[in-house]
C-alpha cells in the first residue's frame, strides 16, 4: 500500500457496451401532435380553480368565447360558480350549437 497522492486510473471499457439506446439522440421519445394539424377544435369555455390548503380562501374563474367573464372568492362563492360553469355549459351556443334558442330572434 503506498502513502501520498496518486493518479487516477480510467475504468476498463466494458466490452458489452453498456445499456442499449431505445432511441437515437435528437429523436423525441414520444408522439407528438403536429403543432400544423387543425382538427378544428377550439377551446370556449375556461374554468380556473385555485384551492391553496388549509386557512386560505379558494378563488374561482370562469371565462367564456360568448363574453362571460364571471369571478368569486370564499368557499360558497366558489362552488356557486362552478355550478353556474357547468350549467352554463349547457345552455351556451358557444359551447353546444344545439343549445335551446327560445326567445331568440330567428
């Protein structure tokens, strides 16, 4: 055994490789969707929930292509505009083309 500093050896290459590549570098792993493909959907209606944890006030937005912008704050707020959120989405044109058009002029 000697004493004092000494040089670092390199490790032998393993003559196996070592682990196989799945894919080749540069090439993504994962399907993509081709950002220039339009399917034609869009998206209309938004609902944003923030809930932070215990002690803190949740907060609720809902946005919509018709306009409707609609905001709350507090526990009880919050679920009153979820569920307008989810009825509304029933009953706009934006969202369901075939939504009942009664009153509405032809």
């Amino acid at each position: 055994m000697t004493t004092g500093p000494h040089t670092a050896e390199p490790t032998p290459a393993r003559s196996e490789g070592g682990a196989p590549k799945v894919v080749a570098e540069g090439v993504l792993s994962s399907v993509r969707r081709d950002p220039r493909a339009d399917d034609g959907r869009r998206p209309v209606a938004w609902l944003h929930i923030t809930a932070p944890g215990r002690g803190t006030t949740p907060t609720v937005r809902s946005w919509c292509a018709c306009g409707r912008d609609l905001f709350a704050a507090g526990h009880a707020r919050a679920l009153a505009v979820i569920a307008d959120h989810e009825r509304h989405r029933t009953t706009c044109v934006c969202i369901n083309p075939t939504a009942n058009q009664e009153g509405k002029a032809a």
